[in-house]
C-alpha cells in the first residue's frame, strides 16, 4: 500500500511540476499519467487535485491555446476547434476560448493570408488563383463562408 502512495505521491508533484512550467489540458495529463502504474480512481483523485490546486484550468487552456495559435500560427477557428475537440475538451469550455479572438483581427489575419496565398499565383488565372487560395485558407482552418464573402477583396 505504501509502495502506491509514495507513486501516486510522486506522479502528482510530477505534473503539478510540468503544469507550472507550461499550461496543460486535463486530457493531456490524464495521459502522462499512464506511464505511472496507478490505477483509474488514483489518476482522477490526481487530476481533480491538481484542478483544485489550480494547476489544471481546461477553460485557462484553450484561451491560451486559442490565442498562441492564432497569433503564430495564423490558424482560424475551425482549425483549433478540431484539435481541442481531439483533446477531448467539450465545446461549452471550447466556445468561451474562441470568444477571446476579437472578429475584426480574425478578419485582418484571414484577408493577410489570402492576400499572401494569392501573390504567389499572379500569373494564374483568375479561377485558378482563387481555388489555390480557397484551399490553403480553409487547410488554415478558416470558414468557407468568410473566405468567399471576402475573395473578390484578395483577388483584385
């Protein structure tokens, strides 16, 4: 018995440590985790500690990842919806991350990534210049319906 709380023990002042070196998801831990032998009601004691603790804040996580990959990484709210909804996090704590992106910016990084997309195919024709910079906007992560709303913009 000794031997399971000095692990338990253990993997709790482990990822407290990583948690406050870098913002983590619950998922994220619960994960981590499984390279502890301990057993399922263990890890959740763990992760509702850490909760408690307020080293884990799903609701902190996406903002932060919502803002970090929309900053740098130019990516539009599609995008991160489906990677947060891959880590398992649900869509009422998914949706009050994406209210931190402020629309007209959101717009502003759209219409600079298609410009950018668009420069690259001058030459093209004019069908074919469109179709390139629809594709790589909506691999960004962007909504279709934005980017045809704004296209004729980009493309002039």
């Amino acid at each position: 018995m000794e031997n399971h709380e000095s692990t338990a023990r253990e993997a709790f002042n482990k990822m407290a440590q990583l948690c406050s070196r870098s913002e983590q998801c619950s998922t994220d831990i619960r994960k981590k985790m499984a390279a502890f032998d301990i057993v399922q009601e263990v890890v959740d004691e763990i992760i509702e500690k850490l909760k408690s603790e307020k080293f884990i804040d799903d609701e902190r996580y996406v903002k932060a990842y919502v803002s970090d990959k929309f900053r740098l990484n130019k990516w539009g709210r599609i995008k991160m919806r489906y990677y947060l909804r891959a880590k398992g996090l649900s869509d009422s704590i998914i949706d009050v991350g994406m209210t931190a992106i402020d629309n007209d910016q959101y717009i502003k990084v759209m219409l600079a990534t298609m410009k950018e997309k668009a420069k690259k195919y001058k030459s093209a024709e004019k069908y074919e210049r469109a179709a390139h910079v629809i594709r790589f906007t909506q691999s960004r992560g962007f909504e279709p319906e934005l980017i045809h709303r704004h296209l004729n913009e980009v493309l002039k």
